[in-house]
C-alpha cells in the first residue's frame, strides 16, 4: 500500500476504554480530540474512522493500542523484541487503503514470555524526543504496568505486571473492598505500604489489612494508602532486584507517577517522571517519518 | 454464667456461608445437619438458636466460627496468642443463659498482627485427637489460608494468606476471568505454577498467564490449574523459607488438601492430609470437657 504519512496526518492512541486523536500538521499536534470511545465502545471501526476524518481532515490515519487487539478492528501482529522504529513501521496492518495500525511487541527474550500493544510508541518515542536515555529503563504505569529495558533506543525486554488491575480488583469486590474505598497519596501510610511490598509477600501482607482493622493498629482510612503502597512496592522490589540502573525513567501522569517514583526512591533509586502524552507524539511522529 | 456443656450438648460450626450442627451425646456425635444458613443468610440469632434446639434437643449451645464476628450474633472477642484450650474457655462469649460463642485467637507474637475465627477449634482439635503432633506447622487452606505454628499443643503463631480469595477474585472478574472457567488438578501445569510461585511475583506472573494466552505458548484449557499453582507455589514459597519443620500438617477436605500437599512436596517437605471435620469435633469436646 502507497499510503505515506509526510507532513499531516491524522493518529490515534486507541485503548481499550479511551481514545485519543492528534491531528498532525507539519510535522507538529495541531490539534487533539480526546473521549471515551475505546475499543469497547466501538463496533464498526471502519464507520468511526470515516467519522474521525469528517472532524478532522481527509488525512491518512495512523492507529496504535488496543485497537489492533482481538477485540479492536483487527488483530495486528506482535513484532519480536528486540524492536525499534524500523521494525514497528515494517509490521504495520494496514487496514484500509490509508489506514494502518502499530503492531503490539512480544518478547522472548529472557524470563516469561510477555506482550504489549500501545505502549511501544510511547517508549519509542520517548528515547527520540530525550525523555529518556537511548540505554535505560522506564517504567509505564497503570492497570497493567510496564517495565523495559531499552538499549541503544530500542526495546530489548520487557514485564508486565498487573500491579493496577489488582488494586482495582480489590477495591471493587471482596474482603478488602470496604476498607480501600479512600484517597491514595504518598504519605505514612503508602510508604509502610512499599516497607511491607519488600517482603514479597502478597497474600499475606493483604490479609493484614483486614487483621489491622480487626485489632486496631492502623486507621482504617489510611488502608487505601496502604494497599498502594504494598501493591507498588512488591512490584518496585521485584523489578529493582537485578536491575542495573541507578535511574528509573517513568512515563505516566503526575499522579499515578509520583506513586511509583515514591516506592523508586524508597528503594534507593532516582526516579524520573516524563510525559507519556509528549512520548506518544514523539513516537508516532518518528514512526511516521520511518513510513514516509 | 453456670450452664456447663457435660454430657450432652450442641455444637455449631458457623461460618460465613455455611453452618454445621454437631449433635454431641455422652461426648459422641450422634446426629449432624449441615445447611447454607451461615451468617450473612441469618438475621436473627436467637431464633435460630431457638430452632436449632427444637429441631436437635433442648441442650446446652456451643458455637465457633464467624458468629462471634461483627457480623454475627455478637462480636467476641480475640484470646492473644499463645492460646490453647484453657484461654479459649475462658473467653467464652456467653449470648443466652446456655449459649456461648468461642473467642477467635489473635497474634502479635511475630510479622504482622494477625487474626483468626472459628479455624482455632480445628487447631487444637487436631493435636487433642492425635491428627498432628503438639509441635508441628499446621495449614487450613481455604478462601483465607492459615499456617499455623503449634507448640506444646498450644497456637503460638500463625499467618493468614487470601490466596484462597485472590483465586475467585481472579476467576470472576477482570482480564483472567475468561482463562480461568477450567479445571484444577494436580498435573504439569499445576506444577508448573508453583515452580513460577517460587519466583514471588505474583502480579507479573498472572499477567504471564494472559501473554501465555497471546503468544499460544500454554493450552488454555491449562490456564486455571497454572493460576491455583502459581497462587497456592507462592503462599507455600513464603511460608516454608523459614519453617524448621520437615513435615506440614493439613486440615483440609481432600481436594484443596491435596493440591496444598503436591505444593509442599514440590518444596521438599512432606505432607499429611487430616480431616478438619474430626478435628472440629475433637476440639469441641476438648472445649466442652474444660468447661464442665
């Protein structure tokens, strides 16, 4: 397919709950569109599609995320790690004549084999714009949180962990559920969270929420706290334990970043927080310069 | 309050979801009825008891488990570990001139403080009756997992795991829900599970499960036995790094008990499976005998 996205475009950083459209002009966002219609919420991709480009420009369209998943428009690939902009731009899916999706990203390389689809352009990005170092890792936050190694700008491995999901899940049903409905914040509370997180000890440590409760020795509007502490520190442990950067690079909001930059620097390491809206530019940008 | 439990008596197992009514003549259980009327189907108590009695005999009541919760009849209260069968007997929550509730057990011996009701009856039934040594590490898995350090067939210390809930949780809800419908049974992927369980990273590994999925490299049909693996691997990871003992008592039905024994095996100890129904009754009757 001829199809080039020099100058402008128009790309989609589609999840599975939200979606996102940058209208690109000369190379720079001229304009963004941001609502609820993430993949869930769509049936018929090639009519919103039509739509996106009644709003915003008969331009070609440029799609990354949960929209090449199973349950988006159509399942696109997963490139093998190690992988880099060249390798993205090589597995596109094109899905109409000017309309292409970003390939996902497995992984093999050492450990459980993983996989990822939307956060490959961010963490592209990222080292192209200089959020981040070409050798580093970063860590992308959230309901199933990313953490990669990235050598000479590339992505060499990667794990996933459902830090987020688990936390969400313990909040909505069971045991916990009551005692979690507060407000999470760094404080006392989060960092005796991440103390009990090095112990690796889950399923334990999570039943102590309910036990402190039970005899008094927390109060119980800080479980919340606790609980994000706990889930965010055990994984901050776990990752932290070979890793060899001083550095952890995140991309997330200030919010949920300034969370798993607290339990980074509890563990002795620097954190720092980049923009992961500014890397999806910088990345769909490089893709589409690789394309053209 | 003088009503003494001698001869002839009632005895309930109240937990949440279920309750057992043990008919006990001349320290023997005659009769047992077993239904879904546990405390969260019960609203008034006193009626039930009422009912209980007209239905089995118009004897003295003796009950254990999550009546004594803030949720049930009334709360009782927690008897401070170390505790055997003196302590609980001189906790006794008396509700009615002939009724009484037993007193959970709570710990604050070592780790985190810890709290446990109804499993305490079991615990001491156990070693009264000669299904495990007055010196052993007991385990009652189950939705909250206890591992429990007798001495001197007293409860010294014990840890609450909710690898049992974490398991439905996972099953019902989320991304893993659609994987999980399958069986369990001891066999390679169950084992497999608990070799990943060693590594304690659970919100990394179930993630596995999901890239598994993705990347077709585990039958599907697997997914649930490799989830109870790696959930019930990790539980017995934690608490064997530091047991002195070679042997894990179980109480348990055989199913659960069994896939917690191939756990314990796989970490080089061995298991014996006891019923914790007989070691119910056989700590209610020591209970009985100490108060008559």
């Amino acid at each position: 397919m001829g199809t080039r996205f020099s100058g402008s475009f128009l790309a989609v950083d589609w999840g599975t709950t939200n979606r996102r459209v940058f209208v690109i002009e000369d190379g720079r966002v001229a304009h963004t569109e941001r609502d609820g219609k993430g993949v869930t919420a769509v049936t018929d991709f090639a009519a919103e599609a039509a739509g996106i480009r009644a709003r915003h420009g008969d331009l070609p369209l440029l799609m990354a995320g949960m929209v090449g998943a199973n349950i988006g428009w159509a399942p696109a690939p997963y490139v093998a790690a190690p992988a880099g902009i060249a390798e993205l731009a090589a597995g596109l899916l094109w899905v109409e004549e000017r309309s292409a999706i970003v390939p996902g990203v497995s992984t093999r390389v050492s450990g459980r084999p993983d996989v990822m689809r939307g956060e490959e352009v961010q963490l592209l990005g990222a080292v192209r714009a200089g959020l981040a170092p070409a050798d580093a890792l970063l860590v992308q936050p959230g309901t199933h949180c990313k953490w990669v190694e990235m050598v000479d700008g590339r992505i060499a491995d990667f794990t996933t962990a459902m830090t987020g999901e688990l936390f969400a899940l313990l909040r909505s049903h069971g045991l916990l559920a009551a005692q979690l409905g507060g407000e999470v914040h760094v404080g006392p509370a989060f960092h005796a969270g991440v103390e009990e997180g090095r112990k690796r000890d889950l399923a334990a440590a999570l039943f102590g929420i309910r036990a402190a409760k039970m005899l008094g020795v927390r109060d119980d509007a800080d479980a919340a706290a606790f609980a994000s502490g706990l889930l965010i520190g055990s994984d901050v442990a776990v990752r932290l334990e070979h890793a060899g950067h001083d550095t952890v690079h995140i991309l997330a909001d200030p919010m949920l970043g300034g969370l798993y930059a607290a339990a980074i620097a509890a563990h002795g390491r620097q954190a720092v927080i980049a923009s992961s809206h500014d890397a999806f530019v910088a990345g769909i940008l490089a893709l589409a310069e690789q394309i053209a």
